[in-house]
C-alpha cells in the first residue's frame, strides 16, 4: 500500500511537471520551437511522470487513485498540447 506521504510527495513532484511543461508549451507558442531540447525534455518528462503514476496507483488506496487519475487527467492534458504543438 503507498503511503499518503509518498502520494502527497509524488504529486508534488507531478505539480512540478506540469509547471514545466506549461511554460515550455507556452514558450513553444509564442516561439515555435526555439529551443526544441528543452521542449522535448519536458514532454519526456510528462511521459515518465504518467507512466510513473500508474505504477503508483497500483498500491493505492481508493482515495489515492482517485487523485492520482485527477492528475493524471491534467497531465495527459498538456501532454497532449504538447503534441498537437509539436505538429
């Protein structure tokens, strides 16, 4: 079973990711992929932070999954920006 401090830890960390992700889309935006190594950085790190999050919600209580999906949902949001951006 995950601890809720694990879980509270973790989305933080989530929090941090979205951060990053939504400034990069931004800048991506505004500057069409001047600095397109940080862009794709921070779109990786969407993808290991979701796939890091399924594995946590494995050993979730009930409460935890539901936060965990509210976060997932926000980080496939931007993920999927990122991506029709990046088009």
């Amino acid at each position: 079973m995950a601890t809720h401090e694990s879980v509270d830890n973790f989305l933080k960390q989530c929090e941090e990711t979205l951060s990053l992700a939504n400034e990069q889309f931004q800048d991506g935006s505004l500057q069409e992929h001047y600095n397109d190594d940080v862009y794709i950085h921070a779109q990786a790190r969407v993808e290991m932070t979701v796939n890091e999050l399924e594995r946590l919600k494995r050993s979730a209580d009930q409460q935890q999954r539901y936060q965990l999906d509210r976060m997932r949902m926000r980080l496939q949001d931007i993920q999927n920006d990122m991506i029709l951006l990046d088009h």
